[in-house]
C-alpha cells in the first residue's frame, strides 16, 4: 500500500500536475493540503476519472484539506467534531477518513505568520487540541497515520541553515514540543523510520531566490503513524521531481510504502 502527502498550494493551479503525479507515482491514498477549494468546486469526477474515490472539507479561497483513495473511504469526519475548542474554527484544516484498513488523516497546521503574535498563540494551542483529539478519538493500537503540512520542522537537522530561521516560526520550541507530544501519545515519524541518521532531506522551498535549486529547504511535511502501521513502513521518498518543471507547488510529496498485512 503507498501513501503520499502533498501541500498542492492551489489544486485548480496544480492539478495537472497532480492528475501527473498520480500516474506515475501508483498511490493508493493521496492526502493534499492547501487545496484552496470550496466543496462545490473540488474535481471529484476528474479525480474519479483516474480510479479514486475522493472526499474534500474546504472553505473556499483559503486551506482545504482533501483524501484521494482507490482503496475505499469509510467514515469520513471532518474537523475535530464537537467537544473540541478549535481556535481556527472554520478554517477546514482537519479530515480523517478510513482507507484500506487504516485511518487517514489529512492536516494542515497552521502557518503561525510570526513568534509572538496572537496567530502563532493559535497555532500553539491548536497543535495541544489536535494532541487532545488523537488521545479522544483515536488509540495508539490502532491503524492510524496522520499526515499533511506541519509547518513545523521537528529537529534542526532539518532546515538548510539552522541559523537562517533564529526568531522564526515552524523551528520554535512550542511548535517542536506540540510535535513530540504527538510522538509521546504513540506516533512515529515514517520518514524517519526508513532514513534515521539523513540529514537536510526537505519537502519544502520557498519560491523566492532560487531555494530550490540552491537546496535551501525545510522538512515541514511529515507522516505520523502508530505501531501497527509502523511495523509495515517500508520505503519512503520525498518526491522532488514533483517541485520541478513548470507551475510547481512550494512543496513536494511526501511517499510511503508499507507492506501487505
């Protein structure tokens, strides 16, 4: 089974590079990220067209989360429900769906905009709901993988230049702490499973001065998964090929394979 994560930036701008990516890549479950898409809008037929079945929660200009799968999707729940103080109530950041026998969740966390202000406050305390919610919802038992953009990178290893992001955001350690307290609930990082000691491997480049090319980047896009998932990871690529070329996003997929259960 392969799954990949991908922050489209703007599906109506990138589909074709996504219609390109899911014939050549072979994945199962596709989650994106970014889709700036209301519902009505989303290309569910273009989508199914190509073999997926597909469900989407958007609001429209901005975020939007979505879950691409050909191998079925059951019990799709949006947001973290009721009982949850989200505080970007709204913003469509959340999805979780069941594909293939696992529970798949689509994320994208907060950007934060700058240290200190009343954003990266929220940021924080949505990534302590979104720890109360895995512990509320979910069980580190389980086959569950939680995947999409961070934008938080968990260790300075991966940045291009630690010292270029001092008084940043995504390198805090509030945000780092959100992210192992994920880990600490019973989440691994599947990335890390399979390259445990690479360094400066990054799913993210800005689109100013090159850094791409430059190989100035980040590694915000993660894929957290429990035990029983865990124990299947088998491979896993950062998809660069995918940030080349014309009309790229600023970010790459994110692939993993697991093993038949």
């Amino acid at each position: 089974m392969r799954i990949a994560t991908w922050n489209v930036n703007s599906l109506k701008a990138r589909i074709p590079r996504v219609e390109e990516f899911l014939g050549y890549a072979d994945v199962d479950v596709l989650c994106l990220q970014e889709t700036k898409l209301a519902d009505k809008a989303f290309p569910q037929l273009q989508f199914g067209a190509l073999g997926y079945e597909s469900v989407h929660y958007g609001q429209g200009q901005w975020n939007g989360v979505a879950i691409l799968s050909r191998v079925g999707i059951e019990d799709a729940a949006f947001g973290f429900g009721d009982g949850f103080d989200d505080p970007y109530e709204g913003d469509a950041r959340l999805l979780t769906a069941k594909c293939g026998g696992i529970t798949v969740t689509s994320t994208y966390v907060p950007n934060g905009r700058s240290v200190g202000s009343e954003f990266y406050e929220r940021k924080i305390v949505w990534l302590g709901t979104l720890r109360e919610w895995l512990a509320a919802r979910h069980s580190p038992d389980e086959p569950y993988l939680i995947s999409g953009d961070f934008n938080v990178a968990p260790e300075d290893r991966d940045l291009w230049d630690p010292s270029a992001f001092i008084g940043a955001t995504h390198v805090t350690e509030p945000e780092r702490a959100a992210v192992r307290a994920l880990r600490d609930w019973g989440m691994q990082d599947a990335f890390r499973l399979v390259y445990p000691d690479v360094d400066r491997c990054f799913t993210y480049w800005d689109y100013r001065a090159g850094d791409f090319h430059q190989h100035r980047g980040m590694r915000i896009d993660l894929a957290l998964v429990t035990e029983p998932v865990a124990a299947r990871v088998t491979w896993s690529v950062v998809d660069r090929n995918a940030r080349k070329g014309s009309g790229p996003s600023d970010h790459a997929p994110l692939i993993v394979d697991l093993n038949d259960n």
